[in-house]
C-alpha cells in the first residue's frame, strides 16, 4: 500500500486525512496499535513512528495508562492541541541543546552555501515556502512541516563543508523534531513570520550574502526556538 521507504509519513498522512475527515473524532480513542498495523499492513514499529509525529504536531495525545486520543482543537485558530508533546530525545538531548546546536551549524551552512544555490535551487526554496503557507491556511500539518524540511535541505544541500553536512544529516532526526514540536502552539502570526523569515534568508543566498544569509537563519531558529519557549 505504501512506499516502503517513506511508510510512516504516508501513514502519519493517512490517519491526519482521518481526523480532518471527522473519521476519527475530537476525543476519540484510536484503534489499538495491532488493529491499526492490521488495517494499513504495517509494521508495528512504522505505526509508532507515524503515531509519534502525529502526536508531536498536537494531533494526537498519549494519556498514561488509557491509551492515545484524538486531540480536542484549541479555541485558537490553528486548529490544534495547544499543548507541545513530551520531547522523544529526552534521554539524549535536551530540545534547547537541539535548537542550539541548529542555530550553530545551519547558520554556518547557510554562510557557506551563499553563491554555490543555482536559480533552480533558489526557486524550490520559494514554493517550499508557498507550500507552507498553502498547507498551513488548509491545516495540512504534515504537509507544511515537510516544506519547511524541504527549504532547509535545499540549503544544506548546496553547503561546500562535506563535513558539516554529514554533521547535519547525524542530527537530522532531532533537527526535523523541533521543526515540529513548536506546532501546537504556533499561532497564525508567528506562521506569518516564520515565512517571512525564510523570505529574508532566500533574499541573502540570492545575493550570494554569506554573512546575512548566516543571520537570518540564525534569527529564523531562535525565533522558533522562542515559540517552543527557549531561549538558546
């Protein structure tokens, strides 16, 4: 049913379309994990895999002992739980470790990927950045957090350290974690800003500016990181 390189993000999509459908309703406790492998013919672990991202983009919510819910909407306008999930690195690193370590080293990937982005490369950074603001206004959570991880790959692509883009793609599943974890809480405003901020930095690497290039990114995952409630 699903490529089996991407299983959990197509299943993660599954059950979102699910929720927005009002097949799975606000407050409703999901089916087991062995029902749900069973009816999508997955693996248990790519199941937990989807189930966790969903939980960490406040779409689901693990309650102790009674199982995994369907989150209620906030009265807010995003739609969402309003509550960030407990941080699955934990045991590892702390997410203000995480968002510190990303301000080092993509603010320095950005400096040096300035002059080395073709055109091509320029302009999927601008409709990553469309897409998220396409997928936000339709709350296609899944979809607007993949722009964002699409916009940051294309830089990290063009970096001229190959050392520092293996440095990247180590940490490339606590990276992809706070691009998420903010989610929940992330009003249509700081949304606004966020795209914006890609904007500025799309702005630098077009004009092959290292130097601001480097401080808009750095300002961009700070101003994340102040979302989640850091202050790195």
């Amino acid at each position: 049913m699903f490529n089996k390189t991407l299983v959990p993000q197509s299943v993660a999509r599954e059950i979102q379309g699910m929720i927005q459908s009002g097949q799975l309703k606000p407050g409703e406790k999901i089916p087991s994990q062995r029902e749900f492998s069973q009816k999508f013919g997955i693996s248990r672990a790519s199941l937990r895999e989807a189930l966790l991202t969903l939980e960490t983009l406040g779409l689901l919510k693990t309650e102790a002992g009674r199982g995994t819910f369907v989150a209620a909407p906030s009265v807010s306008d995003t739609g969402v739980s309003g509550h960030m999930a407990p941080w699955r690195y934990s045991d590892s690193y702390s997410v203000f470790d995480v968002f510190q370590t990303r301000i080092l080293l993509e603010g320095e990937i950005a400096r040096l990927s300035a002059g080395r982005l073709t055109q091509l490369q320029l302009d999927k950074m601008e409709r990553a950045t469309q897409a998220m603001e396409v997928c936000w206004a339709n709350q296609d959570l899944l979809a607007n957090v993949e722009a964002d991880l699409e916009f940051h790959g294309v830089i990290v692509s063009a970096c001229s350290n190959a050392m520092l883009k293996a440095l990247y793609q180590t940490v490339r599943d606590q990276v992809t974690e706070t691009q998420r974890q903010p989610i929940p809480i992330t009003d249509p405003e700081r949304m606004r800003e966020s795209i914006g901020e890609h904007r500025k930095i799309i702005a630098a690497l077009s004009a092959n500016d290292g130097s601001r290039a480097k401080h808009e990114m750095e300002t961009h995952i700070r101003n994340t990181a102040r979302c989640a409630g850091l202050e790195p």
